[in-house]
C-alpha cells in the first residue's frame, strides 16, 4: 500500500526556520513521481506551495509565489522521503501542511495524499 | 495565475440526490484537471484525474465531465459518506491552483 507520513510540524516564531519531511512507502520507484507541498489554514481552503517533479526533469522545483524564496523543497532518494526547508517564517505560514505524490506519467496529478502536520507561527 | 471558479460554495442535499458541482478555469487547462474530497478533520482525498478518470477505489457514483475551461463533478446518488468539501484544481500550468471549494451539506 503506498503511504506518505509528514512530520516535523511545530510551533516556531516568526522570522524563525522549519524542516518538513514526508516518508514515503510503497512506491516501486520514489523517482518516478512528482511530489507536491499543499498548505490549508484550519478552516479554509487548500494552497499549493510547491513541487518538485521525477528524476525526468531532475528533479525540477517550481514554488508558489508566496513562498519563493524562504521555501526550498528537496528529497533524499536513498530515503524515498522529501522535504519542505521553511526559513523567514511568518504568522500567515500557520497551516496544516500535506504533501503529495503524482501519478506517474499522468502530467502531475496527484494521487495520495499525507495526513498533513501543522505548523504554527507566533510569538 | 490560473483563477478557479466553483459553484456553487455550499449546498444543502438529501441522501439519494444527484449532486452537480461546477468549476470554471481562467484559461483552458487541456483536461488537466482533477477533483478531491475532504471530510471534516480529514486530509484530501483525490478523487478524478484527466477531468473525467476515477481514481482506484472511488466509487462509480462519482463522475467528472467538461472541457477547456468548464469542467463538473457529478455524484448520481449521495451517499452518507459522501458529506465533505469538494475542491477542484487545475494541473496544467504553474503554479497549480485550486478552488474555494464546495461543501455539501445535509
């Protein structure tokens, strides 16, 4: 069965630094997927913050605009795990963080989905 | 940025309803478009890729139909479990955008 498990949500000040992780199981080749951070604010809707596609693209990252710059996604193959380095923390970066895998070969669909960690921002 | 439309923000539905969501894109998106569910307290679930593939285990019930830029969601006959907020989200230019969401209520 193919799983993610976020982890590493806090509480951290503003202006501070956080890493993500989601472990991924199950997957015949980690590589192969596009892998995607979406944010939700307890209440509201879903924010796409970023992705970083397969080892086709090498591993191309692309980031939404309210978060290039203060946010770097990488992953460890070796691990089958990616990351979310959140530095410049502000209060409006609280909210429950999921990551996501993408189908293969379906141009960047998601399909499973983390349980999502939360991260809290203030002081 | 790719702006994503739905309609209605909320409905009020029986159990045994047919179920009508739509979502409108600012450009057209190629059929690169998907659907997903969210019960209360729950992570996102996906449910249609390709703006009319379900995804494994999904019930029949649900359907996604449309094109260039207007694409719908169809449940033929809600279920109790079927009670959650409905997003769309278009995958076909970044960065990759969801709408506001659809809560389907009792």
């Amino acid at each position: 069965e193919v799983q993610l498990v976020e982890s590493g949500g806090a509480l951290v000040q503003p202006g501070g630094s956080l890493r993500l992780s989601c472990a991924a199981s199950g997957f015949i080749f980690f590589s192969d997927h596009y892998m995607d951070w979406v944010r939700q604010v307890p209440g509201k809707g879903l924010e796409w913050v970023g992705r970083s596609e397969n080892k086709a693209t090498d591993y191309a990252t692309y980031y939404a605009a309210s978060v290039n710059g203060r946010f770097t996604i990488s992953r460890d193959e070796s691990k089958d795990s990616l990351y979310l380095h959140m530095n410049s923390l502000k209060n409006e970066d609280t909210a429950v963080y999921y990551c996501a895998a993408g189908i293969v070969g379906a141009r960047g669909a998601f399909d499973v989905w983390g349980l999502g960690t939360l991260v809290t921002v203030s002081s | 940025d790719v702006q994503m439309t739905q309609s209605p923000s909320s409905l009020s539905a029986s159990v045994g309803d047919r179920v009508t969501i739509t979502c409108r894109a600012g450009q057209g998106l190629s059929d690169s478009l998907a659907w997903f569910q969210q019960r209360p307290g729950k992570a996102p679930k996906s449910l249609i890729y390709g703006a009319s593939t379900l995804q494994s285990g999904v019930p029949s019930r649900f359907s996604g139909s449309g094109s260039g830029t207007d694409y719908t969601l169809t449940i033929s006959s809600l279920q109790p479990e079927d009670f959650a907020t409905y997003y769309c989200q278009q995958y076909r230019f970044y960065p990759l955008t969801f709408g506001q969401g659809t809560k389907v209520e009792i």
